[in-house]
C-alpha cells in the first residue's frame, strides 16, 4: 500500500503533467470563398476570396470578417469550397478581386 507521501507527489506530478499545454500547430489550410454583398447602388455583388484557417474552424466566419472590410456595402453569408493547400498564416485573407 502506497504511503500518503508517495500519493502526493504522484498527485503534484500527474497536476503537472496535465496543467501543460502542448505548442498549438500556427498552420492552417486555404480556403476559396465567395460572399455576396450589396454594392453602393443596392446592387447584388459577389467577393471571391481565400482563407488561411487553423483545422475545424469555422472558414465561413473568418470570410466574412475579411469580406466585412473588403467591400463597399453590406457583406451576406459566404460559402467556401473544401479546405485546400496547408497555410502557414491562420485567419489571413487574400482577396482575388484586388490583385
């Protein structure tokens, strides 16, 4: 039987070893999005753009956020396509309308 003093170091140990966090991965994958907006004319547009997001992100959101500050009207829902290529910059945007 284990002596009380063995149990608690074995307690501090086991606190320590899951109080650590391992290095979060900084990489992403790109994704191709397009978001519909209006123009300042009341006229339907569309931004086609892509996304550099960290794996089971939400890339819809981050789109928006870009797309948000992108155009000149208000920006609806986006839809982006499958994940693609590994990116190394998450929630970076590059916009393919403005090259």
């Amino acid at each position: 039987m284990p002596s009380h003093r063995l149990v608690a170091v074995m307690g501090v140990v086991l606190a320590m070893f899951c109080g650590c966090k391992s290095e979060k991965s900084t990489s992403g994958r790109w994704v191709a999005c397009t978001c519909p907006y209006l123009t300042d004319y009341d006229e339907p547009a569309k931004h086609t753009l892509r996304v550099c997001v960290p794996d089971g992100e939400n890339a819809e959101e981050t789109a928006f956020g870009c797309a948000s500050k992108l155009v000149h009207g208000p920006a609806e829902a986006c839809r982006c396509d499958p994940p693609a290529e590994v990116c190394d910059s998450p929630k970076a945007c590059i916009s393919n309308e403005y090259k």
